[in-house]
C-alpha cells in the first residue's frame, strides 16, 4: 500500500502534453498520481512507468471527458482506488487538464465541432468537478487549465477561447463556494506551446513558431517544462492563500 501520509493529485488528460509534465513535475515534488487517458494506453503505461521511476504511486484510468455519463462510474473507480492503493477515503489535487482543439473561424466553424469543444472544455470540466467535489480533501486545490486565447484574439479560435472564458468565471465561483472548505481554486493560462496540441503546430511549423516567439517578450513559444512545474507549484502549502486567481504563463505573449 501507498504512503498514506503522501499527497495524491488527480490529473485529467496526463498521458502526453501538458498533463503529462504537470504529472512528472508533481511526483518530483512528492506527489502521488492518479491521472487519465482517453485511447492510449501505451503512453498512459509509459507515464506510470516514470512516475513510479521518480519514486511516487501512479495510478492511470480510461476516461473521455466529455461523456459526463461516465463519470459516476469513474467517480466510484477513484473511490475504490483511494481505498485499496492508498488506504484514504480523498485526493488532495484536481487538475483539470484534458482538452482538444478544433479551430474554425466564425463563418466555419461547424455544430459539431462547437458542441465537441463545449463537452469537453466547459461541461465536462464542470460536472466532472461536480462529482469528485466529494472524494476532495478538505484544504486541497483544484487548477483549471484555460488559455491565452481567453485574454488575445487570434482567428480560428472563437469558440475554444469562449470555453476557457467560462471556465476562467467558473473557477472563481469554485473559490468562493469552495473557500468554507478551505479548498483553493484557480486557473493556469498557457500560452502557446511546444506540443502535439492542435496537431503540433507550435511545434513543428517552423513559421507559426517564429511567429509566436516575435509576439512573446521572452522571444520564443513556451516548452511543457515551462508549465507543468508551475501548476505543481500551485499544488504546494505555500501557494495556500492564492485562490480564484487567473494565472497567464506565456512568457509575456502579445503585452
């Protein structure tokens, strides 16, 4: 059985990307994690893999964020874990990560894709919240991840952005209703990023990412080791009276 005395975060969406370095850095920090996957169980192993390598308890379940009806079901697995793993009955940490992008200008974007982006990023985030409020540890934390593009405009991204701009209200709510619990919320806005988000752009389109680096004060596009480090900071008792705050970590993108 795991240190019962350890702190253990939940991480939606850590098999690769942000989630996943938001994973590593905690566990470097002492923290257990149980995190999520959608389809990949082979990354979600590797994770595991390195996080047990690290020296903490990592525990990986299926889960598409946007199906809301999953998740009394995955509500009562966590619970079941948190039991025999780590013989607690609570988690200390929610970060919820998981997202997708789907660009599409005003005059394009498809139903679809509006109502796939709305599942994910805003009802899913919500009601998932919801169901694990019960499993959290009072004085624990809950980081929600928005973006940039809730503050700048770049076209394509109307309907992502409008997302995250709830859930940057959402989670201000989330401090106030939480506060008598003594649980902090707050929200992590990254800026663009060195990842396979979007299909990688950022990443691998040398001109988009020289683009990003020429509106960026600290003059390149941000790496995942330049976030998930400072989420896992959030996580920590010295971060304990910072809450219903949104935090932009862009390197000074389009001041």
């Amino acid at each position: 059985m795991a240190d019962t005395q350890s702190k253990i975060a939940l991480i939606t969406g850590a098999s690769r990307g942000l989630g996943r370095n938001t994973a590593l850095a905690a566990a470097a920090r002492g923290i257990d994690v149980i995190f999520t996957y959608r389809s990949n169980r082979a990354e979600a192993d590797k994770v595991v893999a390195d996080i047990k390598a690290l020296g903490r308890t990592a525990l990986a379940f299926q889960l598409d964020t946007g199906d809301t009806a999953s998740f009394p079901a995955f509500a009562e697995k966590i619970a079941g874990a948190l039991r025999e793993t780590f013989g607690r009955t609570n988690f200390d940490y929610l970060v919820n990560n998981a997202g997708h992008s789907a660009p599409g200008t005003i005059a394009t974007l498809s139903e679809e894709d509006f109502d796939g982006l709305y599942r994910v990023h805003l009802k899913g985030v919500v009601f998932l919240t919801q169901k694990l409020l019960p499993l959290i540890a009072d004085g624990g934390r809950i980081v929600n991840l928005s973006s940039g593009l809730a503050r700048f405009s770049l076209p394509g991204y109307s309907a992502y952005a409008a997302m995250k701009g709830a859930i940057e209200v959402f989670t201000r709510y989330l401090a106030k209703e939480l506060g008598p619990r003594g649980i902090a919320a707050n929200v992590v806005a990254p800026g663009a990023i060195e990842t396979d988000f979007g299909g990688g752009g950022v990443r691998d389109n040398a001109e988009l990412n020289k683009f990003v680096a020429s509106v960026t004060a600290m003059g390149r596009a941000g790496v995942p080791d330049d976030i998930g480090p400072m989420i896992a900071t959030l996580l920590s008792d010295e971060n304990r009276w910072l809450t219903g705050q949104r935090i932009e970590v862009s390197g000074g993108m389009f001041l």
